[in-house]
C-alpha cells in the first residue's frame, strides 16, 4: 500500500466519514430504545402538568408505563410497531455532525493538540479535556437536529392524549422552529444539551480510550473484537452514569411547548433542574437510567466494534 494512501486514509475528512457510517449503523440498531426512553423521562413531567379535564386525565392514566420493555411494547401495540423508529431520520441526520465531529475532534486533540505520553499513553486528564471539548463541540454543531428528533419522537404520545399534532415531518418541525424562534431558535436547549454530551463522551471515549489501552499494555488479548467488546462494555456504562441527569434535563428543555421562542415550563435547565428535583424528588433526575444503559451498551458495542472493523478495512490506523 503506498505512502499517499495510507496518509489519505489516516486524514480528519476520511476518519470523520468512518465515524458517520459507524454511528448511523449504531443508531439504526438500537433506535427504539432511544425512543422508549425519551417517553419514560417525558412521563413524570407529563403527570406534572397534566390538564384538569377528564378526558385527558383518563388518557394520561391508561398510557403510564412502567419500564422499557412494557413502554415499547404499548408504542408497538397502541401507536403500530414502526412508530419505534419516529424520528430516526433527525437522529441520523445529527450523527453526520455530532458522532463525525466528536470522534474527529477528539483523535485532533489527542494527537496532534494535546499529545501522547512518549510510551503511547495519554493522561487522563488530557483525555476528560479532549473528549469534554469534543463533545460539547459536536454537539453545538448538531443541536438542531437533537431539539427536532425530540419533538418527532412525542408526537405518538400526543396523539393518544387526543392533542393535535405539533409536527408531522422533519421539515415541518425545522419550519415551525424558525418561524416561532428564528434560527436562534434552532439551538433551543443548547446548554443542557451540550452539558449532556460533554459528560457522556467524557464517559464514553476516556473509559474506551483507556481501558482499550490498558487491555493491549497488560494483557495478550491483543486489538480485536474481544478488546473492542469489553472496552465499550465499560465505557457504556460510565456515559449512562454521566450522561443521565444531563439527558432528563435537556429532554425536557427541548420538548416543552414554547411561545415566542421562549419556553413556557422552564426558564433554562437550571431551572429546570430546580423544578424537577422539588416536584419529583432527586432519583427523577436517574429517571430512565436502566433503558439509556441499555440503549447506551448496544449502541456502544455496534459503534466502536463498526467503527473499528471499517477502519482496519479501509486501511485507516485503530483508533
């Protein structure tokens, strides 16, 4: 293999295209556990601000679920098997920015900005700052398609409440965002969201990047699929820990009906926050913890162990 092609294949655009596939593949797999998970956190702030009619009440009543697999199978059964998979178009769209540019501008920033150790390990606290700054980085970038994925996956809820649809495509949703807000508007949420991903990637490529480094100095298992399953194993669950309080918040921020741009249940995500934790107790903040572990394990495993597998395929060096 040539000199040029190696180089063309170890560059930020070629790497930022490997990181799209993988998560795209990751996203498509495990979607239907996102959305199940995003209706659980959505629940308790539902029956907060529950209207007092009757009709509304019996509807909110009948569709309380009461963990992962019983709320997927009510959207299955009440809203058709593929509304599992609302949404998922805005989902795949924010991987083209979020999971491109928090991968690429990680492997930037340790390898080129911040630097190895001269025995190939990176400190740890290198590592909490790159993954820190490259998630909250791709996450700015990919902001509005989180807020329009959100709305897209509450609409089946609403309908079974009997309320009018809000949005009935992405497009729609991009409309009615810009025409309430402006373009500011499409950053709605902004904050918590990026606080969320900055905790999760923090979560995510230090544990991977660390343990995945430490299997390969002190072990003979050597950089295959067994590294790469147990690495995104551990890595799986120190995002959810991280990532969990963060994600209830950002939900509700970027789900709340808003006027003028402006939301009307909260002012921002301390706020929100505040609000939360007084009417639903701290563990609504862990609201939804075991089914975004279990969204957060698989999605983790198909990603690196697809992200890994295509880079060794192309040629491009292991991350």
């Amino acid at each position: 293999m040539d000199e040029g092609k190696v180089k063309r294949q170890d560059t930020f655009i070629f790497k930022y295209a490997l990181s799209v596939v993988a998560a795209c593949v990751a996203e498509s797999v495990t979607y239907p556990l996102d959305l199940t998970k995003t209706r659980l956190q959505i629940q308790g702030e539902l029956a907060a601000h529950a209207g007092s009619s009757t009709i509304s009440s019996t509807i909110h009543d009948k569709k309380q679920y009461r963990g992962m697999l019983r709320t997927a199978y009510g959207i299955a059964t009440e809203e058709g098997v593929f509304r599992l998979w609302q949404g998922v178009t805005p989902a795949l769209y924010r991987h083209v920015f979020y999971s491109g540019c928090r991968m690429s501008f990680y492997e930037l920033l340790r390898d080129k900005v911040l630097g190895k150790n001269k025995d190939g390990t990176f400190p740890l606290w290198k590592a909490t700052v790159a993954s820190t700054l490259a998630g909250a980085g791709g996450q700015f970038i990919a902001s509005p398609t989180d807020l329009i994925k959100v709305q897209m996956q509450m609409e089946g809820r609403r309908r079974l409440e009997g309320k009018p649809p809000r949005v009935t495509s992405s497009l729609h949703a991009l409309k009615k965002i810009v025409a309430e807000g402006g373009v500011r508007g499409l950053w709605s949420g902004w904050v918590p969201n990026c606080q969320r991903a900055a905790l999760v990637n923090m979560g995510d490529l230090v544990t991977y990047d660390t343990v995945k480094h430490q299997l390969l100095t002190h072990t003979n298992i050597g950089d295959n699929h067994i590294t790469h399953i147990i690495s995104s194993a551990c890595s799986g669950i120190m995002a959810a820990l991280l990532g969990t309080p963060a994600d209830v918040i950002k939900t509700r921020v970027m789900n709340q009906p808003t006027k003028n741009g402006k939301g009307l249940l909260y002012q921002g995500s301390i706020d929100c926050l505040i609000k939360t934790v007084q009417q639903e107790g701290f563990l609504a903040l862990y609201k939804g913890l075991i089914p975004i572990y279990l969204r957060m394990a698989p999605w983790s495993c198909t990603f690196w162990i697809t992200y890994e597998h295509v880079r060794r395929l192309t040629g491009a060096s292991s991350f």
